[in-house]
C-alpha cells in the first residue's frame, strides 16, 4: 500500500507541534516535525510521535460503551445512547433544575477548538451555571490576580528580545507551557538557547533544579511555597535601589507607597534565610531583573498550587510592571492574536474587574464563580450534599477527576453517586470506570482544528487550520458534537459569537470555528487555505497614544494583598524548622512536577512510553534517602494529614533535601490500588478540599504538602 503524508498539528498536548503523518491506507504510521513550518521547524516530543500507537492500542474506546446492571460495560450504538443520554439530562433539568446538570472539562477539552465554547454555550442555553474546568485546579491565581489589577493595554513584554527571563515554579522544557510570557511552547531548548545566546539571562526559582534551571543564568532552590516571601524581597531591593521605571509609575500604578511600605520587613537577609538560599543570589536576581531593559518574570504550577498563588501571583505582577514591563507607546505588538476582531492597543490602563464576588455562589466555604466558572474544588460537596442545587448529572469531557482531583476518596464517592455520568474519553480511565456511559471521542487526526487556544500565545502572528487527515469512526463525537446532539434532541439552540447554531441540521467543524471567530483579524477561510501553519505578517499592531480622559490606574494595594503579605512576615515555622499541620509535625514538603513522557494521565497507556516508567517515582534528594534508611526503589507511604499513599522512592540530587517531587494524575480508583509499580499513585489522597483553600478561588493546597515517610515492605503494600 502507498503511504501518503499529509501536514497537521499535534494535539497531545497544547504546544500544537506542526507535524507530518504518514498515512497507510487509513492508518497513521508515523509522525515528524514538519521542517517547513516557519515556528515550530520540525520540533516534536517523545509523546506526540506516538501518535500512531495511540491510534493503534487496543485500549482505546472506539464504540460508546454503557454500564450494564451487572455493573459490566456493553456496546451501545451512539445515537440510542445519545438519546438516552438526552433524556435523563432533560428530565432531571425538569425536576430539579438546570444546575443539577454539570460539565466538567479537562485538559482533552483544550485540545479540541471548540469543545469550551460549546460546552459553556450549552450550559447558557439551557441556564444551568454548573460548569466546571481543570483551569479553577489549575492557575485560576493568575486571572484571578490580573482582574483586581488591571491590565495594560499594549500588553507586556514577550520572551522574544526580552533580555532577562524569570521562571518560578515552571518548567517549560519539560511542560512546554508558558503562555504567559516564557518560552513559546515549541523547541523550548533551542528557544531559550537563541534568546540566551542573544545575551537574554534566565533566572530559575524552583525546590528542584529542574531541566530549565539546568540552562539558567542564575538558579535559586527556594524552599517550597516561599515564592511571596522571595518576591516581597525582590519588591523592596527594587525600591531601595530606586532600579525601578520612576515614570512608568509615576503615571500609572496607584498606592505605591503602601507597597513599599509593606515589603519593606522583607529584606534580602530575610528572604535568605527563610528561603534557605543565599543572600548574594537574593539580591542578583533582583538586579539583574530590574536592570534589564525588557523581560518578564512568570509563574508556573509550583506556586499555583501551593498556597497564597494569588498573592504571588499579585506580587509576580507588581515585580513585572513597577519595572514597566509592558510595551510602550509606539512599540509594536508581537502578536495580537488573529482570530479575534482586531481593536486598537492604547498605551493606557485597562482598569481592574475583579473575576470573583459576583455571578452564583457555590453552596460550600463561601465559594462562588471565578473566572466565569464555577471552582472545580467545590464539585464534589455539590454533588454530595443534598438539597436544592444538588449537582445530580455530569458530563465529563477529556478529564480524569479521579486522579486529578483534590481528595481521591471524596471524588470517588462523589462520582459515585451521580445518577448520571458520561465519560467522553479516550480510555476506560479511572474515572471513566465507574461511569454510566463512555463516549469514543473522535480522535485528533480525525478532526478539523485550528490553533485556538494558543492564539495569543505564540510571540509572531501565527496560525495552523488543519483539516481532518483519516476518516472519522462514525460512532465517535467531537468533544463539542456532545452539545450539539443535545440540542438537537431538546430543540434548545445554542448562541455562538456568530449567532445561532441550528438545532436541526448538524453543522461541519468548519462551520461552528466560522460561528466562534466572527470578524477575526484574519479571516478563517485564509487560514484554513494555507494547508499549513503560517506567519501574517501583514499584521502590524503599533501601540497607540493612550486617551486623555482614560485615567485608570493599576492597583497595587487590592483587598486583602496587605492583610496576606502581614500574614506571611508573621509566619516563624521556618525559624523552628518545625513543618506543622493540623497539630501535628511532619518531615518533609512534597511538591508538584510534570514528567516529560506522559500528559497528566495520558499517554500512561502506551507500550513505547511505558518504556519510560510506569509510575510516578517520589522523588527525593539521595541525602534524604540515606538518613532515611531507604533505597532507590523501595516502596514507601507517604502520610499527610488528609491521607496517604504508597509510592516508589528514587533517588533525585535535583531535589531539595527535605522535598518529595511527585507527579500528580497516576493511580487508579481507590478500591483498585495494588500494584504501583505498574499504575503509580494519586497524590491527591494527600490533598483535602475544606482546610487549606483558598477563599476566593476554593483551590486546596497541592504543593508544598506537610508528608512523613516510613518504608513499607512489598509484601504490605
Ligand atoms: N495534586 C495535584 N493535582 C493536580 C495537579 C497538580 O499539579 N497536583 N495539576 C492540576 C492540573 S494543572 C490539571 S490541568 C488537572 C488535570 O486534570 P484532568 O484534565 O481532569 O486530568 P487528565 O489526566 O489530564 O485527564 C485527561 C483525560 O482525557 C482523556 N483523553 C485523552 N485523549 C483524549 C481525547 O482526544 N479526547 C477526549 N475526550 N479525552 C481524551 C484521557 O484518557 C484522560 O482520562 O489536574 C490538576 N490536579
Ligand atoms: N510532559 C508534560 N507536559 C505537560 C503536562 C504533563 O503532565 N506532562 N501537564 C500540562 C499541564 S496540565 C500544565 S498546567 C502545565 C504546567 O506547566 P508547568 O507549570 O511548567 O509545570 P511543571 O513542569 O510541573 O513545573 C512546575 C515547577 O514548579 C516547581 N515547584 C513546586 N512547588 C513550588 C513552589 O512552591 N515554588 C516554586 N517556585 N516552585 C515550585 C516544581 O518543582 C516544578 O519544577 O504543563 C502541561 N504540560
Ligand atoms: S510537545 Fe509533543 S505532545 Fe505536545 S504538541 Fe508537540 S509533539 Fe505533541
Ligand atoms: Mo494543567
């Protein structure tokens, strides 16, 4: 048979790779970088060349398969179930409303462009607020953050020609994802090599001298969750020395003073010590970022999840624009973003919003919506707790809550006691195990995409449509088809950006993306006629002057920030080197961390990158180890005060003494442990959901959690 090879992207993950696959008759037999691409040059990971053994694995879901009475799944045609489906959903909207039916979307949900506005156009048309994604468990601290702030409307500086670059608590080289201002999410080493070698300095802060640190100018192997005290240093250094933008402040930052004032405990010997680093790099770091004429600082999962990601995330922004890290009056913007309608970029401030405090309340902890969302950590009380709103249906799009989310157990509990579950998935995950119906999700190289999500992520106006490169199974759905189909069947439309879908004839993919980007800088059709991915170099955005009457200015001092910041220059557990939680001491801080081969749970499936490991390892510096009386590839419990688990222990000199890393999204079901060598371990049996949240966007503590080790011989585990 002739193999033919046709242009794409990859969709393991969100970098989007522009890639090559080579097709034998239907089958996809291999992937490469696409060399021609003008960004991504031929770049690819381990995981996205597995695509064809992703297609191939007898594992996948390829029919929709429903939970019997004898609790074993049987095949179901996907236009019955759909049906059935429908019906359950518009009868318990009948009687108990619409917020008895959720959503929640996972990271699969991202890698297809339309499946989040569908979803939430679904949940608008039919008026239930229950929709939830893994973004409100992710780094909801960063928009959360940005709203009480404001913004700048020429935007901030980009990775490109930056000259100074600090990372904290990321690590794109392996996670490849910092849209927020690091590395462009492709290549990351050849990026931070070209940048680096244009002079840019990197200055890594992390507990684990990760693959990122390992190439950085200046690294600070900071004790976990200690980013506010490190960043409050650098604050005041900053103001001491007078290296920050006098006139950019002058203009347009408010209750700077208070700032000062309040950062001013925070001393570089201070900061030292507390975060067992030494003074000098205290102070170089922050030199060398303020003296720099462009860069950005950015943040990552480290202290997104550790606690108080707000105010590092408050004090990450106050760090990048007293030093005026935003691009001013005449300088152009990289890129704009080219699916929405162009709108001028003022040289101007975009006054704060706050994201959270209005919208419908959750019925735990005083939560409510953020971001537009409701939190994911509050999903599982409200599908347990009786009463009016009880959450009764979900819809679980390309997420695995029972390994990613905060408290295994209660997650479990809660799934299952759903009267209803749909699982669109990939995999008979943990999660899609107990669930009532598993729906095949028509798989990437079946669908047409466009590079949505990272629209605005990429430093040059660049964008890939890609048509659907193998027939599509015909009992598969798009992520997005899910709604579509119940709309179809309930005659409730949808209203998209481009008006109202019709419930009657099933729109192409093409269709809805034209619905979703009305008006865009650059029209759809255009895109999707390159074959290919391509830089629009006809977009030119220059910042524009600011308006006289547009006086907003951005705040320094939001509600609560000074109350945090006081709360932490209180703190003394660092003085006593006494790790304690409810009551009781513990050892060790274990932390959060991506692995290159897999995806959160994904990926964990396939033979070529089993081959890479086939459990999430804890961690450990080998001194911990050694004083531990343990050996790389013991097993070992891991106790918090929420629960425990078992793990493999390895031996890692990146890691910290006194640090667990361990990756988080392994495991099975709580009943269906066993075997960890084979399936690892959910580090959220170590995470409960009521005592360290935060209070305004509900997320516990998942980094930085208070552990004690003990070995466990293999016989007990
Ligand atoms: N303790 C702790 N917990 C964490 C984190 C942490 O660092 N520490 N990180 C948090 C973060 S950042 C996130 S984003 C969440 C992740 O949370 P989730 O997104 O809920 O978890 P994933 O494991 O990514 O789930 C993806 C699911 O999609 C399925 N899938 C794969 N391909 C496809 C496809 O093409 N279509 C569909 N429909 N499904 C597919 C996979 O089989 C898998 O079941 O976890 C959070 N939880
Ligand atoms: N290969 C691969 N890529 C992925 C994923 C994957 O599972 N595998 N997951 C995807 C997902 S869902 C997301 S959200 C992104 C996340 O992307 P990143 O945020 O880059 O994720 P990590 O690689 O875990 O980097 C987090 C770093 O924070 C450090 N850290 C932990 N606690 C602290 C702390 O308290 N302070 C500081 N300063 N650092 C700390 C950890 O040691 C780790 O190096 O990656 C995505 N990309
Ligand atoms: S980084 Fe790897 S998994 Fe992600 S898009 Fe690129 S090739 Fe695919
Ligand atoms: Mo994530």
């Amino acid at each position: 048979m002739t193999i033919e090879t046709h242009k794409t992207f990859c969709r393991f993950c969100h970098a989007y790779c522009a890639i090559e696959v080579d097709v034998e008759g239907d089958v996809p037999v291999a992937v490469r970088g696409d060399t021609d691409d003008p960004i991504y040059g031929g770049y690819t990971c381990i995981k996205g060349r597995q695509l064809p053994a992703q297609y191939a694995t007898p594992k996948r879901v390829r029919n929709t398969l429903k939970r019997q009475p004898d609790g074993e799944f049987a095949v179901i045609d996907i236009d019955d179930a759909m049906d059935e489906i429908a019906k359950k959903i518009n009868h318990l909207i009948d009687q108990y409303g619409p917020r008895s039916v959720a959503t929640y979307i996972g990271s699969y949900g991202y890698q297809n462009s339309a499946a989040l506005h569908l979803a939430k156009a679904w949940h608008a048309s039919v008026g239930s607020t229950s929709y939830y994604t893994s973004v409100t468990i992710d780094q909801p601290a960063r928009r959360i953050a940005a709203s009480q702030f404001g913004t700048w409307g020429g935007g901030t500086h980009a990775f490109t020609d930056a000259d100074v670059c600090m990372m904290i608590g990321n690590n794109p080289v392996v996670s490849q994802y910092t849209p927020f201002g690091g590395p462009p999410p492709f290549s990351p080493y050849a990026r931070l090599r070209a940048e680096m070698k244009k002079g840019m300095k990197v200055i890594v802060i992390d507990p684990r001298k990760t693959e990122v640190a390992n190439r950085a100018t200046l690294y600070l192997q900071i004790n976990p969750a200690e980013d506010p005290t490190l960043l409050a240093a650098f604050i005041n250094f900053i103001f001491k020395e007078e290296l920050y933008d006098q006139t950019f402040c002058s203009h347009y930052l408010q209750d700077i003073e208070q700032l000062r004032q309040l950062v001013a405990p925070f001393t570089p010997e201070y900061a030292a010590a507390r975060c067992d680093i030494a003074v000098d790099d205290v102070i170089n770091a922050a030199r060398i970022f303020a003296t720099a004429k462009r860069g950005v600082a950015v943040t990552g999962t480290g202290p997104n999840m550790a606690p108080r990601a707000i105010l590092t995330e408050h004090l990450v922004l106050c760090l990048n624009y007293i030093c005026g890290r935003v691009n001013k009056m005449g300088e152009r913007v990289p890129n704009p973003g080219l699916l929405q309608p162009p709108r001028p970029r003022r040289a101007e401030v975009k006054g704060a919003q706050p994201a959270f405090h209005h919208g419908p309340k959750a019925r735990v902890r005083d939560l409510g919506q953020i971001i537009g969302e409701m939190p994911t950590a509050t999903l599982n009380d409200e599908i347990l707790m009786e009463g009016e709103g009880q959450i009764k249906a979900l819809i679980c799009l390309g997420g695995n809550p029972m390994v990613a989310f905060p408290d295994q157990d209660k997650t479990k509990r809660a799934m299952e006691k759903l009267d209803l579950l749909v699982c669109v998935d990939l995999y008979k995950s943990a999660t899609a195990k107990v669930a009532d119906y598993i729906i095949a999700p028509t798989l990437s190289l079946e669908r047409d995409d466009i590079t949505m999500l990272t629209d605005t992520w990429y430093d040059q106006p660049y964008s890939h449509y890609t048509r659907a490169i193998l027939p599509k199974n015909d009992q598969s759905r798009e992520e997005w088809e899910i709604y579509w189909e119940l709309s179809n069947r309930s005659g409730i439309p949808m209203d998209l950006a481009g008006g109202q879908l019709s419930t009657e004839r099933r729109p192409s993919k093409y269709e809805v993306l034209e619905m979703l980007t009305p008006g865009s800088r650059i029209p759809l059709k255009e895109i999707a006629s390159k074959g290919k991915g391509a830089i629009f170099d006809e977009v030119q955005v220059i910042v524009e002057p600011g308006r006289e009457d547009h006086g907003a200015l951005l705040q320094l001092m939001p509600e609560g920030i000074s109350e945090q910041l006081a709360e932490v220059a209180r703190e003394t557990y660092w003085q006593t080197g006494k790790i304690m939680d409810a009551g009781q001491e513990y050892t060790h801080l274990l932390i959060s961390r991506r692995l290159k081969h897999v995806f959160n749970s994904s990926g964990q499936q396939l033979e070529p990158l089993q081959k890479k490991g086939t459990t999430n390892p804890a961690y450990m510096n080998p001194e911990d180890l050694e004083s531990l009386g343990l050996n790389s590839g013991d097993l070992i419990e891991v106790q918090a005060a929420a629960g425990s688990l078992v793990g493999v222990v390895e031996g890692a000199k990146d890691v910290k003494s006194g640090v667990i890393s361990m990756a988080h999204a392994w495991g099975d079901i709580p009943d269906n442990f066993g075997d960890v060598r084979n399936k690892g371990a959910s580090t959220n049996r170590l995470v409960d959901d009521d005592r360290t949240f935060d209070k305004i966007s509900g997320m516990p503590r998942m980094s930085a959690i208070p552990v004690n080790v003990r070995y466990v011989p293999e016989e007990v585990a």
